[in-house]
C-alpha cells in the first residue's frame, strides 16, 4: 500500500468555488442523482436501534449503553425508518457537522432522520468518507434551514441541490481502500496514545490521593484513623463527618408527573453526558411543571 495518493496529470476548475480545482477526469454531478430517498417503516419496531454520530457515523444504540441503561425511553419503535447496510443515514438537524453516513449494519432509526440510497454503480464508502469532509459540512451548513445553529435542518430537497465529485469506480475503490488502510494506522495510533494518556491519569491519580490522604512531608509520623478504607493518616490530622464541614442544598427537582401541570420535556444529566448535541427529536423523560 503506498503512503500516498498518485499526483494526476492534468486538474481542471471544477466551476464551484468551493470545490475548486479537481482532477480533469473526474465529474461533478448534483446529489439527487446520486441517491434517492427511501421511506420504509417497521412495523413491529423490533429491528436492531441505530443511531448517528459525527464521531462514529452509524452504530447500534446497544453498543453504547451501560448495564442497565434504556435503550429508548420511547413507548414503541414501531414506524421507525428501516436502514440497510450501506444506506445513508442523516440526522438531518446535525449534518452540517458530519452526523451522517453510510450505515454498516441493518436497523431501524429515527423518524426524524432522512435515509438515502445509493444509485448506479459507485462505491458506497468513497461517499461516506466525501460527504463526512470539512467541505460538505460547511456546505451542508450553508443549505440548511433554520435561524440558529441548533436550529438548522438539511431537507432532503436542499441536500439534493449540493454538487458531488464523481471520480470514475475504480478511483473511488482505490481511494476507500488507501483511507481505510491510513484511518486504521492512525486509530492504532490513537490507542497507543490513550492508553499512555490512562497511564499518566493513573500516575496524577496517585499523588493526588497521596497528598490529600498524607500529606506533603514523606517523613512525616502517622497514626490509625480508625476508619478501615482511610487508614494511616498523618498524627496531627484530624477525622470528621461531612455534616460538621458542609451544607446539603437539595435541588428540589421532582421527576413525577401531576394532572394540574404542563407536561415538559426533562433533560437529564445521562442526556447530556451521552450525546453531543440536545435536539428536538431526542427522547427525553416527560414530566410536569407549574408555570
């Protein structure tokens, strides 16, 4: 596998700005007759849960949940759009910043989201790595509808409209082929270097609790605590219950949900820590406030 791309011989300007100079052989071709939209539903809701990221493109909903965690907190997945292998999913309220791509597994999705498929012969993996570039999202961005950013919506229509590349087949094949081998060389790299980086978080974990449990003189004489899990603590150092050092201040949120309020949706902390972005379609608890 050589470690770079052949330079072409001859480039030609694309006539789009902000594709700019592309290789002469190579078309531009509107995506509305690259793909067309597919609306399939389920109607028992009981394929397997996909979801998108700008991270990760498309994944199942099981692989990233904890023990014990929902897989939805919707009553039935029942009407969800059916996905394919190698249909393009489009989460059409975040692809301006990449959340889509094309799917490596059969599933259901959102109904919110916009599922395409691929026409002709081309190579479904050339388009997942194109239209995931700073480029497309940029432009993506630019079609979208909406007045603020967590607003915008890419419409099938709009999305349809934006200029593709078109390289011959067998380009596109070469391509995926050099950045699959590439990615995978750099996401090995990626694990070496996290690895390392728990290594060293481990490290600062250990002299923290090293300073805060004993202090900073090495020397310095302990004594039992006499509470098993602190154990030996400097001998000038005292053992005190939170209560005497604190105030607890309840955040007095009620979950439940009572007839003379308003329903409201109810972000919690697991929403926020699980997903990049808080969108309207997003599955949140229901609960009731006064107002």
């Amino acid at each position: 596998m050589n470690n770079k791309l052949p330079k072409y011989a001859a480039y030609k300007d694309s006539g789009v700005q902000w594709l700019g100079e592309i290789p002469e052989h190579w078309e531009i071709i509107r995506i509305k007759y690259l793909f067309k939209e597919i609306n399939e539903r389920s109607v028992y809701g009981n394929e397997e849960l996909l979801s998108v990221s700008q991270y990760t493109g498309v994944t199942k909903k099981s692989d990233k949940i904890d023990d014990g965690e929902l897989l939805t907190t919707a009553s039935t997945l029942e009407g969800y759009k059916k996905v394919y292998k190698g249909d393009l999913v489009s989460n059409i309220m975040l692809a301006w910043n990449g959340s889509l791509g094309i799917s490596p597994f059969d599933g259901i999705t959102s109904p919110a989201y916009s599922i395409y498929r691929l026409l002709g012969k081309n190579d479904k993996r050339y388009f997942h790595y194109l239209l995931r570039t700073e480029i497309y999202k940029s432009e993506f961005k630019r079609n979208s509808s909406g007045v603020i950013e967590s607003r915008l919506r890419l419409y099938t229509d709009d999305f349809f409209r934006i200029l593709s590349l078109l390289p011959p087949l067998h380009e596109q094949t070469t391509i995926v082929a050099f950045l699959d081998h590439k990615t995978a060389l750099i996401d090995k790299a990626i694990g070496i270097k996290e690895k390392q980086i728990e290594l060293l978080k481990e490290r600062r974990q250990i002299l923290i609790h090293r300073a805060v449990t004993r202090g900073l003189n090495p020397d310095v004489k302990l004594k039992d605590s006499g509470v098993e899990w602190i154990g030996e603590i400097p001998e000038h150092w005292e053992v005190k219950r939170l209560k005497y050092l604190a105030n607890c201040i309840p955040s007095n949120i009620d979950k439940h949900s009572k007839e003379n309020e308003c329903k409201v949706r109810l972000c919690n902390y697991t929403d926020v820590y699980k997903n990049d972005y808080i969108t309207d379609d997003m599955e949140l608890m229901i609960a009731t406030a006064s107002i």
